[in-house]
C-alpha cells in the first residue's frame, strides 16, 4: 500500500492510497494517516486505486477521521470500486465519512 | 471435494499462524481466479473473507503462538459455486454464534477487528461451522449467479 500527500488549493489535503488496504496495508499507512489527522483539518482520502478494503483498513480510515472531526475537521472519501463501497457500507463507515464519486462534489463537501 | 480434476495441491493452501502470512491468500486467489474464472467481485468476496477469518484465527483463536497451522482448501462443488474450507487446531470456536457488532458510531473507537463477522456475513453466500477432531472447521460458500444479482 503506497501513500501519497498533496496539499490542494482552499487547505484541503488530498491523501491518495494505492494498494490493498488489508492488515498490512493498514499498518503501512498508519502513521501517515496519524499525522494528517493531528495536523489537517480538511483531508479527501482517494481511494480509485484502493483494489482492496478489509476491517483492519476501515480502522485505518475512521480513526483519522474522528480524530479531524473532534478537531472541527473534515474527512470525506473519494472514488471507491463497488466492492470496497459495499465494504464501506457494510459496516456503516459511510454514514460516518461521506463518499463521493465526483471530485467536485468532495471538494464541495469540505469547503 | 475438489472440481474439474484440478490439481489438490494448487486448490490447497497452507500457512503457519502469523500475520504476514496471510499476504500469501490474495495470489493464490488470483491463480485459482484464472483457473475458475471467478468474476473479479466474487474474488473479493473470497479475499475479504479469508482475510477476516484468517486474522480472526491468527489474533484470537491461535491467541499468537506463531507455528500453528491453517489450512485453506477451494473447491468448485458445481458450476459457478466455490466453497473455501479453513480448518485449524485452535480451540472450539464458532465464529457464526458471535452477534455482530453494532455498526460503528461517530465517537465511538472501532474495535480492531471489530466488524469483521459483519464482513464475513454480508460478503459470503453460505457459512457452515464444524467441529473436527482437532479444532475448528469453517466452510464459506460464493454463488456468481448470487453476486450477478447484487450487482443489479
């Protein structure tokens, strides 16, 4: 699981992840996951290139997540496969951290 | 009970109880993907649920001793229906009498594994529990003609 950070216009941060987000993965990205929570406050996680999403990967998400939002923060996630959606919706994570399909629409979200 | 005279040992995998290992699941599913023709999200559903009831083993059953066995068996009983069979010397547990957990709430810390039986339940088509001789048998069923209609 590769991480890439880019800080995008309007402060938001764009986190993309590539791999499969199984308990390896989750372990890779863990830290960096960490810091952005603790230092941004409007993060799209892209996950278009995420081939892989199991309950080890969804805490990898929501714990970011609920770290920026009690910090006054967003996080949405953005462009997930059908099956790792159905993952997402599986355990309700959606309700949780919005996702969207169209980049506009999740940079929308966290102005 | 294995399909199309395929080669038993290319449908059997065999890992020792540490976490890494189950790194080896995903290309052994892609090989058996080619060799079945398995739809890419029937592979998923197969992938995800190793990886929950391999972890699940490895973590509590197993509760860390490293050398312990798990064995992954595929099977094709008829066309277009795969059963994946994992057996271990764990003690007796039955993963299908754990309740669910609920789905996780905004300030609520998730449980390290803690939605993995939702997982196994939604992405799996048929679940069997079986006690051996010698520990725990799982046996997880994938339907195409089910996951055809889902995806409509």
């Amino acid at each position: 699981m590769a991480i890439a950070i880019e800080e995008l216009t309007g402060g938001i941060t764009k986190v993309t992840l590539d791999g499969r987000l199984d308990i390896l993965g989750a372990a890779a990205v863990d830290m960096k996951m960490n810091i952005i929570a603790g230092s941004r406050k409007a993060v799209l996680v892209d996950l278009q290139n995420v081939s892989f999403l199991g309950s080890m990967g969804l805490r990898s998400l929501v714990a970011p997540a609920q770290a920026i939002r009690s910090r006054g923060g967003k996080m949405v996630l953005f462009g997930p496969n059908e099956s790792v959606e159905k993952v997402l919706k599986t355990a309700c994570i959606d309700t949780l951290i919005p996702v969207h399909h169209e980049l506009q629409s999740a940079l929308a979200a966290l102005q | 009970m294995i399909g199309n005279g395929a080669n038993e040992s290319q449908d059997q995998l065999v890992l020792r109880s540490r976490l890494p290992e189950i790194a080896k699941v995903a290309p052994w599913l892609q090989d058996r993907a080619r060799q079945y023709a398995i739809p890419w999200n029937v592979q998923f559903a197969m992938d995800l649920c190793l990886e929950e009831v391999l972890s699940n083993i490895i973590r509590h059953g197993y509760a860390g001793a490293e050398d312990r066995p798990l064995v992954v068996k595929f099977t094709m009983p008829r066309s277009r229906y795969f059963i994946i069979v994992v057996d271990d010397e764990a003690p007796y547990f039955n993963p299908l009498d754990v309740p669910d957990l609920p789905p996780v709430g905004p300030n609520q810390q998730m449980r390290v594994g803690g939605q993995g039986i939702r997982l196994l339940r939604r992405f799996a088509d048929a679940l069997e529990y079986e006690r051996t001789a010698t520990g725990n048998q799982l046996r997880i069923g994938f339907s195409v003609a089910a996951s055809e209609v889902q995806m409509k």
